[in-house]
C-alpha cells in the first residue's frame, strides 16, 4: 500500500509518500481499498501538531475514504468482502488501503458514486447534528452559514435549506458567494466587509439570525454576536480564520443567547445512537436529492500538499478529494 506520512510536525508540503505493508485485519475490523479520499482544514492542524488530536508519528492525516471491502475480521457480520462503504477515520485516510474499525464503516447508498461517499460523513454530520441536535433549527427561522461555500459550509446551506429554514451565507468571493445561493441561501454577503452585520440585520427586519453557523471564528465570531437574534444560537464549529474567539458573558446574556459547541468526534465517542440516527436522516435526504456533495478539485495521492493548499488559500469549493 501507499500512504502520504507525516514522520514529525510539518507543513504538507513536507509529508512524504511511502510504502508500507498491507494491513490484516484483527476482530472488529475492516480492510478497505481506498478509492477516493477527502481532504479537510483539520488534515493540515493535524500536519502542523495544532490540532487537538496529536496522532503518535509516523501517521497519516485524512479523516473521510470510501472505498471497497477488501477483508474483515473474524467476527464482522455488519459488512462483508466487495461492499462499497465509506467510513470516518480519526487519521490515516491518506493511503491506498486503511484500516478501520467495523463501527466506523457504512455501507454507501445505492447509486452514490466514491467521490460523494468519501466527502460525505464528517461534513454533513457536523452540520446535521449541530443543526438538529445542538441549535434545533426550526422550520421558518433564519440560518446564517459563515464560509458557506467550503466543505462544512455548503453542507450547512443544503441540509438548512432540506430542514425549511430561510439561509442566509457569507463568502469571501462573488464566485463563493454565488454557488452558497445555487445551494439554497437566499442571500450572500461578503464576510470581508464589517458591513455584513447590518446586511443580516436589514435581511431580518432587524431581528438577526436564530442561528449562526459558525466554521470560521476570529473576527466574525465576534462580529456574530451584534446580528443575532434574541435566543439565538451561535454554533462553535471550528476556528478556519487560525484564532480562537472569545466573548464577553454580558452578551450571552442581554440577548438571552446560547454559545453552542459542535464537535463530531464528541457525538462518535459519548453518543454514536446519534450520530446513526443521523446518518439514516442524511441518507434518506440524499436519496430524494435534497443534499449532494460538491467536488470542486481532485488530485492524485502523490499530490496531497496540493489539495491541502486549495483549502487552506481558500480557493476550494466544496470538498476537495485525493484519488489513490
């Protein structure tokens, strides 16, 4: 097998490309043979020792493969040789083979194509779980997505749109801002200009946003909290601008708002029920074409620093894949 390994804290243009043994998989796990692999901002922390998940190196990044079933351990039952999964990894997904826990691997819908499957589960289960689970976004409220455009974003804008919200976006480009409207926000503004605030606010009769989706942090967590609306929901999904934001405990409290943390990885260790209901919701949601996944770059294993840079330069939209 192939993998792309970080061997110390590195840029990604740093990691090297290697060959390693095929893995066998124990009792409870899953071989599989990679056919499309997604990248995302995490991979790049991860690279860096700044996320909050420090593998032991060597290691792979790369959270989101699918791919087909190459062998099972003993004892699985849930999948068998030859079925076409995905399955959501903490790291290694950048490799030509992983290995997985049985747990972690879903079969695909029918008629998902590889290059959906592998960007579909972090993604669309952060958002669906902080829209439902965390903010409990309701039918007729006004959703505001923050780089509504990139991978966690876009997911945000289709399943607000599937869920009956009016959805409102930020971008930072007239060509971003137009494929968040394509996807279902009514409007977009560019986060790039303060003025945004008063945007949202004039777009709500002055009300501001039942909830803000909020990937980015820095300035425009800040900035979140002068458009929001009474009780609203703000939701902590990542910190894309490379600050973490802080807020004032008046604030939470004139408007009676709530600070909401959104993290996948929490649902999967203390309540993985939830994140099967989810899934199920989300399969049926893609199964009647109310959510897809956009690809907007693919590159070849060997060319993973690349992929890397077309998120981190904020030139990607949607998810971008690396194809083993």
């Amino acid at each position: 097998m192939r993998a792309m390994v970080v061997t110390d804290w590195c840029e990604p243009k740093d990691m090297q490309l290697v060959e390693l043994p095929d893995p066998t998989p124990g009792p409870g796990q899953v071989t599989i043979d990679v056919r499309a692999s997604a990248c995302n901002f995490f991979d790049i922390l991860m690279a860096q020792g700044k996320y909050q998940i420090r593998p032991p190196v060597p290691f792979s990044p790369g959270g989101e493969v699918a791919g087909v079933v190459r062998a099972v351990g003993h004892d699985v039952a849930s999948v068998a040789p030859g079925d076409r999964v995905f399955v959501i990894l903490r790291w290694g997904g950048y490799a030509s083979v992983v290995l997985a826990a049985a747990t972690e691997v879903h079969r695909m819908p029918e008629g998902m194509p590889f290059e959906h499957a592998a960007g579909f589960g972090v993604v669309y289960l952060t958002s669906y779980l902080g829209l439902v689970n965390r903010a409990n976004l309701r039918t007729g409220e006004t959703l505001l997505i923050h780089a509504a455009a990139g991978g966690v974003g876009l997911s945000a804008v289709q399943i607000g749109r599937a869920l009956g919200a009016r959805v409102l976006a930020t971008a930072g480009s007239e060509r971003k801002r137009a494929v968040a409207r394509e996807h279902g926000a009514e409007a977009a503004f560019d986060y790039r200009n303060p003025d945004w605030v008063d945007r949202v606010k004039e777009a709500t009769g002055g009300r501001g946003a039942d909830v803000i989706y909020d990937p980015v942090g820095g300035e425009t967590f800040e900035l979140s909290t002068k458009c929001i609306a009474f009780a609203g929901r703000l939701l902590v999904v990542g910190f894309a601008s490379g600050r973490i934001p802080s807020i004032q405990a008046n604030r939470i409290l004139l408007k009676n708002i709530s600070v909401v943390g959104v993290a996948l990885g929490g649902f999967q260790r203390q309540a993985p029920e939830l994140v099967t209901q989810a899934m199920r919701a989300l399969f049926d949601l893609y199964e009647r074409g109310a959510i897809r996944p956009v690809i907007s770059a693919t590159f070849r294993l060997a060319e993973a620093a690349a992929a890397l840079e077309e998120i981190a330069s904020r030139r990607s939209v949607g998810k971008v894949l690396l194809i083993p």
